[in-house]
C-alpha cells in the first residue's frame, strides 16, 4: 500500500477517553504504513506519551471550540488562534506533502477549513453527543457535512445524534483498549486512603465537568451512606483549564451532604489501572449522554462491576444485570437500589466483573480496534 502523511489534529493534550483514542489511532496509521504529524494546543502528559512511542508532535494553539469561547470575548480569542494555525498548517501541508487531514474530534474546525483549501482528503473522528444549543448543533453539523470524505462515530449514539448527515456516510467505529494493563494491576488502594480492607470502596474516574455526573455521584453517595456505615467513595479526576471553580464546587459539595469522612478526592492520576483494581464498584454517573465513555471499558477490563446511566454509549457496554446496572441519570433514590446489590453480594461483584472482563476482551479490545480503523481509514 502506498504510504501516506498524515496531519493529525487534536485539542488537548490530556489523558482521558479521547486523548488515549488518540495514542491508539497513530498506531493504526503506523500500522498501515502511514507516517503522522499530530498537532495539540499546548504541553501535557499525551505530548510525552506521543513522542516516547516515537511519533512527531507540534504544539499550536489551533482555535479548539469550547462552551467558555460562546461569548463576545472567548470567540475573539478563537478566531485569532484558528485563522493564525489555518496559515500555519496550509504551509506546513505544502511543505511535508500532507495526503489526509484527520480530526479527533467535532472540537477541531481547523481540520475542516484545511480540507475547504488544501487538496487533502479530511477524516472526521466523533467522540462527541450534542444537543444544545441547538443553533450551534446545527452548524457543526453542516460544517461537518461540506468538510468531510470520512466521518467515524465512536458509538450508535453518536451516529444517531446527527440529523443532517444520513448514516450511510457515517461509519461505526467503537473504540478498543489493551486490557491488560487491566489484567495485571496488583494495587491496595484501600491502604492508600488508610481504610479497612472490610470497606466496599465505590468510586468513579471522569473529568471534572458538570455533566460527567460527579455532584450526582455525591447525592447517591449521601443516600447509600444512610443505611451503609461500611461504605467509601472514591473521585479520580481534573477540570478543565478555566473551569477550576467547578472543583471548589465540587468540594463544597462534599462538605454541605457530610461526606468529608467518606469520600476521598484524589484529583488527577495516572495511574488508572492500578485505582480501579482497588475499587469494589465501579460507577459512571453521566447526567447527559456519554458518547462512548473509556472508562466504562476499563472498569469492566478490571473485572470491576460497572454501573453507568442508563444513555448514550454506555447503552452498548455495560449488559444491565451481567456487567453491571443501568441506572437512571436523574433519580437517585432509584439509581441506589441497582447499587445495593452489589454492595450486599461480594459474589455478585465477582460474577459481574468476571463477565464484563469476558465482553471487553472479545468485542472492545486494541487488535480489534486497530484492525477496523485500518479497514476504514485505508478504504478513502
């Protein structure tokens, strides 16, 4: 197969679902012969992972859109960075013979425009479900729709929420990750927090964010608390730059519902495998729907019970009443009692975790993802 270049584009340079995705898809060109430039905004722990596995990275502050840039000032901002990369990377495609430009994410217009006036082929990965406004949805959705030779979805979720683009032109690609990072965790968490080994510890990991449900998690915390004195929760994550204050929102929280002595907040870490071998439960508590959340795939390659809401991606992991439950996003007097059979039956725990090892291993695993990428990405 002839080799090609490839401009990938990006908008942050974290480690969460998309950013792993990322790692995961430059391997897919690498497999396919295909050398890669990834762009990303600025410095963070994936420009590190990028370069040790030995692919090029270039930092540019490309206009990424974000809900803070839908006012006067931040769309000033993002004019300025995203018409000063367009230049920028209109050259640098002339200069490496850029073939294909391919955006890991709605966030990043750039990726379009360079396909509106560059003779590259433009692959569009979506990991994203939007609703509102709806004004903005729809003109993503028609910038998507005249920017586009590919459109890769990361569940049905994703695909269904389009409306303006028919589903034959988007195609399903669920994301896959290497259990064995997983399989081979060996960590007690439960003395790190300097807890009883007779604590059932429930614990969720997501970026700091409104919608990704942590203030829900803490309601279903307070309840389960009542009648559980044997229980600890555990949160695992960051916001994002210029969203701190929903950390110290987050904190507050903890406080007002009197969880201070039972919830322990570990911000960010790295080492995810190793929290989620110590977990007991495992919960993803998105309030709005998660378009494919990769946590959900690592707590079942744990061997961890999974209980997510019951929308978007989730829907198409989590087995309710195999893998784990599916809960209601916005009642958690319901949301508890899925919980408390776990938190009853050690047994249950086990068979459950054991059979949402088994699903992940068979349908969402690396070679898997890898193989479909290749057989998409390849086929423009």
């Amino acid at each position: 197969m002839e080799e090609k270049r490839v401009l990938v584009i990006y908008g942050s340079a974290d480690l969460y679902g998309a950013s792993k995705n990322l790692l995961r898809s430059l391997h897919g060109f690498k497999r396919l012969g295909w050398t890669s430039i990834t762009v990303l905004p600025h410095e963070g722990p994936l420009v590190e992972l990028i370069q040790a596995d030995g692919f090029e990275v270039m930092l540019l502050e490309h206009g990424v859109v974000r809900r803070q840039n839908l006012n006067p000032r931040g769309m000033l901002t993002f004019c300025k960075q995203l018409f000063s990369a367009h230049r920028q990377l209109s050259t640098l495609i002339k200069k490496e013979k850029i073939d294909i430009v391919y955006s890991n994410s709605n966030a990043n217009i750039v990726g379009g425009l360079l396909k509106l006036t560059s003779p590259v082929k433009h692959i569009w990965h979506i990991h994203e479900i939007i609703e509102h406004p709806k004004w903005f949805k729809t003109i993503l959705e028609l910038f998507i729709k005249s920017t586009e030779d590919q459109v890769l979805c990361v569940s049905e979720a994703v695909r269904n929420n389009f409306s303006s683009i028919p589903l034959s032109k988007l195609q399903l690609l669920y994301n896959g990750i290497n259990t064995k990072p997983f399989e081979e965790a060996t960590y007690d968490l439960k003395a790190e927090l300097g807890i009883s080994q007779d604590k059932v510890l429930i614990g969720m990991i997501a970026r700091v964010n409104k919608w990704k449900g942590q203030l829900y998690f803490l309601e279903i915390a307070a309840l389960l608390q009542k009648n559980n004195p044997h229980l600890h929760f555990v949160l695992v994550g960051d916001a994002f730059e210029g969203y701190e204050y929903l950390y110290d929102e987050l904190t507050s929280h903890i406080q007002d519902l009197g969880l201070k002595d039972v919830v322990s907040d570990l911000g960010f870490r790295k080492d995810v495998a190793e929290i989620l071998n110590g977990l007991d439960i495992f919960v993803v508590p998105s309030i709005l729907p998660d378009p494919l959340p990769t946590t959900v795939l690592e707590g079942m390659a744990s061997a961890k019970p999974v209980i997510a809401t019951n929308h978007g991606g989730a829907k198409e992991m989590v087995v309710d009443g195999e893998t784990g439950f599916l809960i209601p996003w916005d009642c958690p007097e319901v949301a508890i009692k899925s919980i408390q059979q776990l938190i009853d039956s050690p047994e249950l725990r086990k068979k459950m975790g054991n059979a949402g090892r088994l699903r992940v291993t068979e349908h969402f695993n690396r070679e898997k993802y890898l193989f479909n990428f290749g057989k998409l990405i390849s086929s423009i």
